[in-house]
C-alpha cells in the first residue's frame, strides 16, 4: 500500500533526522579530532573495541546508523526530485538500496565484533 | 471574450535561484551528503575495527591530516547552522504541545533541544574519553 | 503629509492581444501612509482603467488581493508602501496561470479545498436535542490559529513543490483539513485519510516552510503538515500493533 510505504519511510526519516541533528555534530568533532592526531582514550583500539563488544555498544552503533542511513537516502530522493531529476521510482530504489546496503554491512561489521 | 491562461514556465532545475528562502532551504537539504558521507565512513572505520587492531590503527592513521582537519571543520560548522540549529527550531512546529488552554510556547520546546544537544555531546565526548 | 514618486512595473497581460505577458510601466504619487494596494487603485482610477485586478475589504480580511510585490507574495492591502523602494515590480501570483493581467485562475486550489471535505463530519447521528457539542475554550485552541486562513493562496505562491507539482494538495487545502482533523466535534479523520496520505498528499511536502512565512494570517500551515505527516506515521504503527487507532 503505497500510503504505508510513505508513513513507514517518513517516519525513519524523520527519527534519523533527529538522531543526527543531535549527535552527528559530536560526531563529526570526534573525526575532527583524530585528525588532529590526538586520538581520544576512547577510541583508542582496546577501548573501542569492548564497547563494540557489548550488545549495548552494538545496539547503539547500529541504531544511529541504520537510522542515518535510511534518514539521508529519503532526503536524498527529495533532493534529487528538486533539482530537476524526475525519475522518482529509479532514484528512490537506488537510494533505497544504498542505504539497506550500508544496514546490512553495518550489522555484518558489528556481528563479526567480538 | 474569450479565456486564454498563460502559464509561467518553473525551471526544474534552478527555481531556488529566485528567491533567498529557497537557496537556504536547498542548503539545508544538501547536508544528507554528509550524513551520507559520514555514514559510510563510520562502516569503513567499524570494518577496520572487526578485523584487527593493526587495521584500525591504520584506519584512525589515514584519517589524519590538515585537508581532513579543514574538510571536518567546515562540514561540522555547516552541519551545525545548516542541519542541527534549523531543526531545532522546526521541532515545535511537529510536535506542539498544549497544557490546558495554553500552548508551550516554542521558545521552550526549542531551548530544550539545545540542553539536550548539550547534554548528549558531552555525554559522547566523556564516553570517547576526550573528557 | 507629502507624496512620494513611486515607479510601479506592473506585468499586463490581455488573453485576446498577447502572445505572452509583458511590463507597463506607471509613475504613481503615494501618500506616506499608503498600502501599495491604494497605488494600484490610483493607476485604475488615473492612468489606465483597462487594468484588472481582484480586490475587495482593503483590510487583510478577504483574501482577494494577493500579488506578488518585489518577487513576494503578499496581500497588496497589507503591505506598505513606506516599507517598499521607488521602484515596485507588481505581478500575478506565482504558480497560477494568468487570467489577464494581475488576475490569476485559481480553479485548482478552489477544487482542493472542497477535495479535503471541510466541514464537520459526523458518524454517529443524534436526535436534534443531544446535539450539543461541547467544545471548551481548550479544544478550541487546539485548531483555532487554522481557522484563521482567509484563502489568499499567497502559500501556493510561495511553496516551490507546488511549483514543481500542480497535482500536489497544497499548503491551504492540507492546513483546512487539519483544522477540522483537530475540531473535537469532528468524526472525519479516515474519510480524509484517502486525500491526505495519497502521494500527492501531506507526503509531498519537503517542510520549506515558505508557505508558513508569507501567510498573512499566520496560519503556519506547514507546521499543520508536519502534524499530520506525525500522525499518519503514528497512525500507521498503531495499526501495524493493533492498537486501536484514531477512530475519529
């Protein structure tokens, strides 16, 4: 039912855009931060590692990017649809995929964690 | 008389050049390139962290130096202005809150956000050791 | 109070002579108190009668005068001249064809307002004397800034997806139904859902937000559209849970 299939898609939409209006800037400051080539305790491998061990750190990790991915893929589609490309069912498909690509890789990546 | 409705053409592709709201608001959305962006980079970083600690020691390596101090830099603050602060200050027209007869008035919806914000940085901050 | 030259380029356009519209200009003396709407009336009234233009209370409360003044658009009673520059460029609001001249054909918005069924939907039907609805001055408050639209379209103006999409609802029509999605005395919430979730519907809305800054009446309807954009994705787990949904 194409109603469904929209509130369903809104709906990731919209907790992803929340999500990352909150904690992508932290996130970028992290990647900001190695970069300066101090890197973190936390992020050190040892440390890092334990909290991707748990099931609390992988319940957490795969959240934000389940969510971010599927957030970016939408908003992405409405992008496209904006700036003049109007084939709506290949670029929503694609973006789809991209975005349950990227789902699937993180849950593989983080069940392979132990 | 006889009716003959002439109809405006709209550029598909450059309508937001017309007006000053629509080029912020084109802004706005470009920033799902960096969520994007951001996302897979995080997958390349979690796929160097389940195979060894040699690759993720390689991994944190190559993503240091000056062009990507700049590139995290410019794209945090234009995360920031462009993406977080703007909504913020949509969310109260999402989710309206009344108590009563009055309203909450949005001013609070939306300083309760940046707490939050606050909040849940300094919270990831701590947990990545950088407090 | 002195008078100020003002240069208005007005866009003209006759069905019958034209093959496209084109820009007259007229020197137009304003009093400082003016709304650029009354330098529309003296050039009608001085310069050149053949004009046509839609106008009517001259007091923001009609919603006929809608133009575009400097690329915006706005209610020409409302707007003041002493804010504008010399030069004013007046055209037909944005996204609907030109009728002639400074009027536009609004067949599509009006068929959308009827579309979305506003008026009060009942599925139950009470004998005369149990039909009193309560409504406190809480419930009210709920919807009344929605019932505040006067229909100037100065939104579908405004919002690029409607530029984009003619076929989609629009800022107005979606703002008119919330209004009565959100009247307690209403019972109509899933005769709407049909118009309201199609693709063409709330979906797609991109939240640009520029019908809510131009609306004279400060409706926000975009703020209505992200509400019923929440609760069509709410209403959708509830079903999907079993819980049972919004019966109204």
């Amino acid at each position: 039912m194409a109603i469904a299939k929209k509130a369903v898609v809104w709906g990731l939409f919209a907790a992803g855009g929340t999500l990352t209006s909150f904690i992508y800037p932290a996130l970028i400051a992290l990647f900001l931060l190695i970069a300066t080539g101090n890197v973190p305790a936390g992020l050190q491998f040892e440390q890092f590692h334990t909290f991707a061990v748990s099931w609390l750190g992988k319940a957490c990790l795969f959240i934000v990017l389940f969510l971010s991915l599927w957030h970016a893929a939408h908003r992405l589609r409405v992008v496209a649809h904006d700036f003049g490309i109007r084939k709506d069912k290949l670029v929503a498909n694609t973006l789809y995929t991209v975005a349950a690509i990227g789902t699937v890789l993180a849950a593989f990546y983080l069940f392979s964690i132990s | 008389m006889s009716r003959n409705p002439y109809v405006r053409p709209v550029s598909t592709t450059t309508w937001y050049m017309r007006h000053g709201r629509y080029k912020v608001y084109v802004l706005r959305e470009l920033t799902s390139f960096l969520v994007m962006f951001y996302s897979f980079l995080t997958l390349v970083g979690l796929s160097a962290l389940a195979a060894s600690a040699e690759r993720w020691d390689a991994f944190l390596a190559s993503q240091q130096g000056t062009g990507m101090m700049v590139f995290h830099a410019v794209a945090l603050f234009y995360f920031l202005f462009f993406q977080t602060f703007p909504w913020f200050k949509l969310a109260p027209k999402a989710m309206p809150v009344q108590v009563g007869e009055k309203k909450v008035p949005d001013n609070t919806i939306i300083i309760g956000h940046y707490v939050a914000w606050a909040v849940l940085s300094l919270f990831i901050f701590w947990l990545a050791g950088v407090l | 109070m002195g008078t100020r030259n003002i240069e208005l380029e007005v866009m003209r356009y006759d069905p019958e002579k034209d093959k496209e519209p084109w820009f007259q200009t007229y020197t137009v003396p304003c009093l400082e108190d003016w709304v650029i709407l009354d330098a529309i009336n003296y050039v009608k009234d001085n310069l050149d009668t053949t004009l046509a233009y839609r106008w009517s209370c001259h007091m923001m409360v009609c919603g006929s005068c809608g133009m575009m003044v400097n690329g915006e658009p706005v209610l020409t009673c409302k707007t003041f001249v002493r804010e504008l520059p010399d030069k004013v460029r007046i055209e037909p609001l944005e996204n609907f064809p030109i009728e002639r001249d400074l009027v536009v054909v609004l067949d599509d918005v009006m068929q959308k307002l009827h579309q979305v069924q506003p008026y009060i939907i009942r599925k139950d039907d009470p004998p005369a004397e149990d039909q009193e609805y309560i409504q406190t001055r809480g419930s009210l408050a709920k919807f009344k800034q929605l019932t505040m639209c006067i229909n100037c379209m100065c939104c579908y103006a405004a919002c690029p997806q409607y530029a984009l999409n003619k076929d989609f609802i629009g800022p107005a029509a979606l703002a008119l139904a919330h209004r009565y999605n959100r009247d307690n005395r209403d019972q109509g919430k899933s005769d709407r859902l049909d118009i309201l979730a199609d693709h063409d519907g709330v979906w797609d809305c991109s939240f640009v937000g520029a019908c809510s800054e131009v609306c004279p009446k400060h409706v926000d309807p975009a703020a209505a559209i992200q509400q019923m954009k929440v609760d069509g994705a709410v209403e959708f787990w509830k079903q999907k849970m079993g819980i049972p949904g919004d019966k109204s």
